[in-house]
C-alpha cells in the first residue's frame, strides 16, 4: 500500500514540476508577442486526428452560417 502511495505522490510531483514548465513556455510565448489562447486552440487542434477536425470546422461553419442567416429578432431572443 506503501508503495502505491508513495509511487503516486511522486508522479503528482513529476505533473506539478510539468505543469509549472507549461506556464513558463507559455509565459515566454506571450512575451514574445504571441497569442496564447490561438497557441492553446492549436494544440488542441493538433490533438485530433483530421476526420475529428474536419467535422467539427464543418459544424462550426454551419452554425455560422444558421447565425448569420437568423432574423435579428431571434438572435435577440437567444441572448
């Protein structure tokens, strides 16, 4: 039982130490002028396999265009 705790608690530690990495790349990135949510928003893009991007620039689109075809009215309403 120990071991498992004491194996988790050190693996908590290793994610902490990465974590705090990720802010400091992130954090040198905006220092360099960069967007941090657009680099964010890519890796997350990155993440997905093609098919699972497709999809889900196809669905944007097509509410994009359901929102900009709705009556002004409606768009009112949904706020």
């Amino acid at each position: 039982m120990r071991s498992f705790v004491e194996r988790i608690e050190h693996i908590e530690a290793e994610i902490a130490d990465l974590n705090e990495g990720k802010k400091e790349v992130f954090a040198e990135a905006k220092g360099e002028g960069f967007d941090v949510k657009v680099i964010k928003e890519i890796i997350k893009l990155r993440k997905q396999d093609q098919d699972e991007r497709d999809e889900q620039e196809t669905l944007l689109d097509l509410y994009m265009k359901a929102m900009d075809s709705a009556p002004a009215e409606e768009q009112a309403q949904a706020a």
